[in-house]
C-alpha cells in the first residue's frame, strides 16, 4: 500500500490584526491615563464650610499645602519657611504657566499661613489666584413640622 504522507502545516497567527489591536489598546491607555499629579504626603485635615459656594476647578494646580504641624510642602517636596519664596521664584521661572492651590490644614498655625502667603507675594504670585482648598459641607435641610 501506497500511503500519502501530507506535510503538517504550521497554524497561521494574523501577526498584523494583533498589532492592529495592541496599537489601539496602547492608544486607549495613554488617552485614559490620569497624569500624575505631585501630591503632599502630610495629613491635612481641611477646613469645612456650609455657606461659601462651590466652584469646581477643572484645571490642574500644583498643591501648596500647610500641615499643622507647620510644614509646607510645594507638590511632593518639603520646602522650610525660609526657603519658600526662592522655591516658589524657581518653580516659576520653570514653569512659568503654573497655578498654586492652598491645601492648609484646619490646625495650620496663622503665623504659617501670613508667611506663605508673604512668601507668594514676593515671589511673584497674586495671593488672589491662589485658592484656598476647603471642604464643602451641604447644609442640613430644615425639617418643617
């Protein structure tokens, strides 16, 4: 008997639309991704009020925050009080287009907080477009009888 051997053939794998695919994937990710914010890592326990308004920003600030422990922390890094307007001079000749926000903790002393507010001012800030970060409370509705 005469038995025809056929050569196995190797499984085809569409290398293209798999490339296709992660491309597209690839793409998703990078639109979808939150860039990363320079975040304090002091605990700040915010300040709340019941009767300001609530505007939402929806543009990014880099955080300015005052713990109540008298430390300030410009984004991720710790600046000492003496230091704080040449950091913030430096920050500004960096990134000119930056914007500040004020994460002061509600124990802050005032004494902290008059001098970062100097420290803006001279460095060339408007205390003004400086926003102060504060917890916004709903006030309780009133129970009619």
């Amino acid at each position: 008997m005469n038995f025809i051997r056929k050569r196995a053939s190797r499984p085809a794998v569409p290398i293209i639309s798999l490339i296709d695919i992660l491309a597209i994937l690839l793409i998703y990710f990078i639109l979808t991704s939150a860039p990363l914010e320079e975040k304090t890592f002091a605990n700040i326990t915010l300040p709340e009020a019941s009767a300001l308004s609530a505007k939402a920003s929806s543009e990014s600030r880099l955080e300015l925050a005052v713990s109540a422990d008298s430390k300030i922390f410009l984004g991720a890094d710790e600046v000492p009080i003496a230091n704080l307007a040449d950091s913030l001079r430096k920050l500004k000749a960096e990134r000119p287009g930056v914007k500040l926000e004020l994460k002061a903790d509600e124990n802050a002393p005032l004494k902290i907080l008059v001098a970062t507010w100097d420290a803006l001012t001279r460095s060339g800030f408007q205390v003004k477009d400086v926003p102060a970060r504060i917890l916004m409370r709903k006030p309780d509705p009133v129970k009619k009888p």
